[in-house]
C-alpha cells in the first residue's frame, strides 16, 4: 500500500458513515510534530475536517487504507 496526498483523494463518507469515513493509517500535523496514527474524515456541510482516535481535529497530510486483520 502507498500513503495517498489529501489533495489528490479523500476516503469515502457514505450514507452509512454519518460520524465521518472508516478508520483509516493517517500521516497528520499536530502541535508542529508529524505523527502516524489512525484517523477519520469528517465531512460538514459547513468545513470538513480529520480527527485522530482521540478526537482531536489533525491536519491530515496523507493516508492509506488500514490493512485486513489476519485470519485466525
């Protein structure tokens, strides 16, 4: 898998999604630092945005799809 730019795409946000798009591996900016970690898209009618799992909202540089887990 490779890391997508947030300028050339976005995750899905269905119908389905209302609290923004599925978990995804996100590379974001946060207090200056780069980090690694999991996140989601939220989008508003108003300004979309990412939030890491500790709902703090993150500037999102690049992400990628979370692997499959492995089969037990």
């Amino acid at each position: 898998m490779n890391w997508i730019d947030v300028n050339e795409s976005l995750p899905q946000v269905g119908i389905e999604s209302v609290y923004g798009s599925l978990w995804v591996l996100v590379s974001y900016v946060f207090d200056g630092k780069q980090y690694v970690g999991e996140g989601k898209y939220i989008k508003t009618p108003k300004q979309p945005y990412w939030t890491d799992a500790f709902r703090n909202e993150v500037e999102v540089t690049h992400w990628m799809p979370l692997p499959e887990p492995p089969m037990i």
